[in-house]
C-alpha cells in the first residue's frame, strides 16, 4: 500500500543490498516520529502534566530527529556515507533515550506504551542499517 | 504494524468520528513526504535532469509541507481548527501542483509515476479530512 | 550577517520586485520557529503547565508551518505560486491563533509576551508576501 | 531584532553559561538550512546542473539536519545532553560535506561560494556547542 519499497527499487542507482532494510527504516522512522508527536500532544492533556514535562521534551527531540533521518535515508543515492551514519547514530541515541522516559510512564498512561514501542522499533531500525552500511 | 492508529485511540480527547479519517490522512502524508523526497533524488540521476527541473523544485514543496501537516494532524487535540482546514488546503493544493507534474513525465520515468500515485493519493486524503472536519 | 539576501540575489532567475519582502519573511519565519519551540520548552518548565495546555500546542503547531513555509519562500524559482499563496495563508493563521494565545498569558510569562511578539511580526512579514505575489 | 536571546534568557531553566554561544549556533543553523535550500533551488537553474547534482544532495541533507538541530537547540531545557552532542556531532559533518562540494563549484557559481560559506560558519558554530557542553 505504501510507495516506499517502489520508489526506492525505480531509483536510477539504487542499493539492492542495503534496499529493504533502508524502506523498512523509513517506514519505523515515520511511525515513531508520528508517535511521538501525538504522545506529546496526549500528555498534554493528563492531570500529572508535570512529571510528562520530560517525556513531552524526549517526544520532541525524537520526532524532530526521526523525520530529518527520514529525509535523509529518502534519498538512496548517498551522497555522503558519512551522514548516513553520524545521523542514523544521533536518531538511535534520541529513540533509546525517548523510549526509556516512556517506559516509565508506561504502567500509568497507555500512550506511552505505545510510543516507546515506536521507538525501540525506531531505534532497532536504525541500528539493523548502520550494520549494513558499515560493512 | 504501525502505531498511528493505537496513538489516536489512546490520546485522553480523541475525536472518535475523525479517526480513521486522520490516521489513513498521516499515513497517506508520510507516504507522499517520502515518495517526493525519492522521486527528486532519483530526477537528479536522470540523463535530462534539464527537463525534470520543475518536478524537483516541486517534489520539495510537496515533502516539506506534508511533512508538516502530518504533524498538525498528529495533535489530535486539534487545538485551532482552523489551523488544520488551512494547512490541509496548502496541502491539498502542493500534492495537486507536483502530481500534474509528475504524470507528465510518468511514461518516461517509473519514480515520476509511483509518486504521481502517492500524490493523488495524498491529495485524495487531505480532501476526505477537510470534508470531515467542515461537518 | 545572514547570507539570506544574497542566497536570493545570485539566485539565476530572482524576482527582483519580492526580493526585500522574500527575504524578511523568511527571516520572520525563523525567528517564529525558534521562539515557539521555546515558549513550549519554557512553558514545560513553569507551574502552571495545565494552564498552558494550548499555548504548548499551538506554539508546535506554529513552529512546524513557519519551519515549512520558509523552506517554499527558500525555493525562489517559485514554481508554483498557488502553493505560496495557500501555505502564506494557512502559516498567517497559525502565527494568529499562537499570538492570540500567547498574549493571554503574557503578564504572567515573560516567554509568551516575547513569543507572542515574535508571532506577530512573523504574521505581518506572511501578509506583506501575500500581497506582493497577488498584484 | 531577533527573538532568540530573549527567548533563551526567559525561559525558567536557562543554562548561563552556554546562553551565547547556543543563541549564536540557532541563527548558524537556521542561516545554513536557508542558504542549503536556495543553493539546490539556484543549481537547478543553472546550464551544467549535471555537475551539480552531488551538490544540490548535499543541500538537501544538510538543509534537513540543521532545521532539525535548531529544533533540538531551542528546547534549552536540555532534556539529554547525549541527544545535544550526537546531533550537533551529525550535523557538524554534514556543513562540512556540504561545504567542501559547493566550494568546489564556488569559481563558477556565486551562490554556492555564499552557500560555502554560511555552510562553514555553521560547521564553527556547532563545533563551538559541543566544545562547551563537554566541559
């Protein structure tokens, strides 16, 4: 249903080795920066707001993270090796560090269940395409 | 398999008759976002780039503003409806722009074609939110 | 200081007659996001939050369509000036209803006066656009 | 004229020490996403954008990542400094891949000797975070 795998597959120079990984990727990089967002804009609306301000920030820094490292996995050609992995390495980092606070709240608020499973997804994602970009 | 859908139903004021609506709606702007972004690095691989110059530019208008509208629809709570009708319509409009343009150059390149599709199926999306959401 | 007027200035095909708004707006458009994205960030750090629920809210609403606008005002090759007008409009209201929101609280938050100042030069630069691309 | 300072110095939790050079990295970054997008909008006006697609990638990546790190930047809460150093870190290479292709292009095209150079005094500006925050 999605465009992504035939985008990447139509592309002039694509990367058949790393291709499925890359689309799987894109795919966990949108879905977590989407949980995130609505995870914030949720706990916006809970009585315990002060003790989500951390969790609020996280969701933030991680959505922003996400969809920038969507954009630049978006475009196969690679121009340069080394920003494909110095963000995936950041957008990793950011998911780890979002899908701990979420952990915590998780017993209270089902939101943040759901978002940290985005994010360990997320961060499992990037994780699976820096292996097979370093090899 | 996503988590877009769990995160609508889970947030404290989720508008329950919108909801399908607004999750197929970001599904369909992520998917858009990411085939524009990939139809416009594979255009720069192309031998008559010269000729593919507006659907680039065009590609970029229509990623960054589905980008952001998946975002705003991401915040269910929907603090100023407003806001959504206006930013969907921009929207609206940018898939419409870089559609028209794709499909003039589908039957040369497979990428303008499938994301010509992501297009109008985003455009179709962003319709069906502003129908609901005039009611 | 900013390279913004001369990225427009050595653009091959500039539109002298908008290059003075052009660039002020996108500099207003910075400036909003920046401010927005941290009234949030501040706001999360005050006591009462719950309070500002909605100015949260609608300051990453705002962030995200200033964010947006200025990469299509970055694109001086304008190729589709429907695509302007509309994301000029929808970026306008967003500044309003986040301005509107902030100087409710401004006596209070020294963070909302400024942003709500920030908002509303950024909604007179959108505005200034609108009406040079429509003569 | 800008917001940025004050929008730091108001918020409940600021962190002194950092204020000025995290203020000056904001308008680097902002600057640099500015100049990257007109550049990659300028090149695809240009008689050899052939030579110039390597270039106009470039743009795109790092127009991504400085958006985004401006983002992370302006939440100063600074909910993990960990996110604060691999981004910048991220974001620090990509200027510098950036500047070093449109440098190459600099003799023949203007906006990318501008592009170049904003490209680099970002690459300072993070460089100059990261120096302070790993005290």
């Amino acid at each position: 249903m999605l465009h992504t795998h035939q985008m990447l597959q139509t592309h002039p120079s694509p990367q058949p080795q790393a291709l499925d990984d890359v689309g799987a990727c894109i795919g966990a990089l949108h879905d977590c920066a989407q949980a995130c967002t609505s995870c914030a804009d949720a706990c916006l609306g809970e009585s315990d707001i002060q003790m989500l301000a951390r969790c609020i920030r996280l969701n933030h820094d991680c959505a922003d993270l996400c969809t920038a490292t969507a954009s630049v996995l978006s475009r196969p050609s690679m121009a340069a090796p080394e920003i494909w992995a110095s963000q995936l390495q950041a957008c990793l980092i950011a998911c780890r560090a979002c899908a701990e606070e979420c952990e915590r709240h998780a017993p209270r608020h089902e939101h943040c269940r759901v978002c940290a499973e985005a994010c360990r997804k997320c961060e499992q994602a990037c994780s699976d395409v820096l292996s097979t970009i370093r090899q």
